[in-house]
C-alpha cells in the first residue's frame, strides 16, 4: 500500500520555535494573531498548545518522512503541512480524529489519537491548530460524525477519489464532514490539477474563514 501511495503521489507531483498565540475562536468569529511564546522545550510547546483547542478544531502536521514531503507538495499555496485531523476533549483528553494509511496504520481505519501523539516531535517538524467556526450545534454533529465513522471503521482511501464516500483520506475527511454538519458544499475549496480534484491541507487552513490560531515548529 506505501508503494502504491508513493507511486500515485509521484505521478501528481510530477504533473504538476514559536507559537502564534490568538485568542480562541468563538461562533461569531476568530481573533487574529495577538502574541508570540516563545519555548524551547518540545512537550512545553505541545503543552502550550492544548490551551488553544477547542472541540472541532482542525490539528494540522508536518511529517519528517518522505511520504509526508510529497503530501505538503501536493499543496498549491502553502507547503506547511502534510496531514490533518479534528480535534475533541473526551474524558479530559484531547483526541484527534484523522484518517491515514501506510506503514503507521497498517488496518487503515480512520484512528483516534490523544493529541500529544499526534502532534509528537518524534515524527513531526512542526504542527498548527486551525478554526473554522461552527455553531455549537454543528460542532456537536461534527463530534457525532467523527465518533460514528471511526466507529464504522473507514479506511483510508488510498486512490484519493472524492467522488467516493466509502473510503476517506485525510483532508478529504475533513471536507466532507464539514459540508456534512453544516449542509453546504463549499467549507473548503479544493484543488483541480490536470484534470484531478482534490482536497488538500491548505485548502483547509488558506481557507477565508478559516484562521491559524497556533504555529509549531520543533
């Protein structure tokens, strides 16, 4: 399955620190950049972090392997991050809902990680929280959807194909949960290259009502 996702990057490829601190998005809207924190130890930023979630932020990563450098390629406009999930506080921890295939995941199925895992230094360069405001009713359907498609098992979808809804990849879950929750078809914009649509990371956070409330980098 890595071959086959490293062969299918390629061919699109081919054709083709310091914390930003805001102050936490509420329904009515999101506050831009306020201040900079400034650490140096990894589990202090990750720490430092936490305090900017709130349930249905979007968690967004930088992977250190070349699986990882050619998602962040696929991006038109901001070559940041490579991967994404949603964030949720479940029994006073973090979790973050996220779809991914590969040697990391061998099954497939969308997984549940607490946070700190996800956004880990072993494995990262860096990662941002990102909001996209939702009323509280859509944030609690969007919880309920992420509970209900891990709870189905869904896989990664290893052929990236949006027109398909049994099988996710990354963003692409976030793009069709969003439009869900909210009964709308443009959340996100996506991405057209040659002739192939996709959903990329910076569709997700390049987004107009969409706003970086943190930015790591280990």
């Amino acid at each position: 399955m890595r071959k086959i996702t490293v062969i299918l990057l390629s061919n699109l490829l081919l054709s083709a620190c310091a914390v930003k601190n805001d102050d936490k998005a509420m329904n009515a809207g999101i506050s831009p950049d306020k201040k900079i924190i400034q650490k140096s130890n990894p589990n202090q930023l990750v720490d430092s972090a936490k305090s900017f979630l709130y349930p249905g932020c979007i968690v967004l990563r930088r992977g250190n392997d070349v699986i990882s450098s050619m998602f962040a390629q696929l991006n038109k406009s901001d070559a940041s991050f490579s991967h994404c999930g949603i964030a949720f506080l479940e029994q006073n921890q973090w979790m973050v809902y996220h779809s991914i295939g590969g040697e990391d995941n061998p099954d497939e199925k969308l997984r549940r990680e607490p946070f700190e895992s996800f956004v880990g230094n072993d494995h990262n360069f860096g990662f941002g929280i990102c909001a996209y405001p939702l009323k509280e009713t859509e944030v609690q359907s969007l919880h309920q959807l992420m509970e209900k498609w891990h709870g189905l098992g869904i896989p990664f979808d290893m052929k990236f194909d949006l027109s398909t809804d049994n099988r996710l990849y990354c963003a692409e879950m976030l793009y069709k949960a969003f439009n869900q929750v909210t009964n709308r078809k443009d959340c996100f914009e996506t991405t057209l290259h040659q002739g192939f649509r996709y959903v990329s990371t910076d569709n997700l956070f390049t987004n107009k009502a969409s706003k970086m409330l943190c930015r790591i980098n280990y």
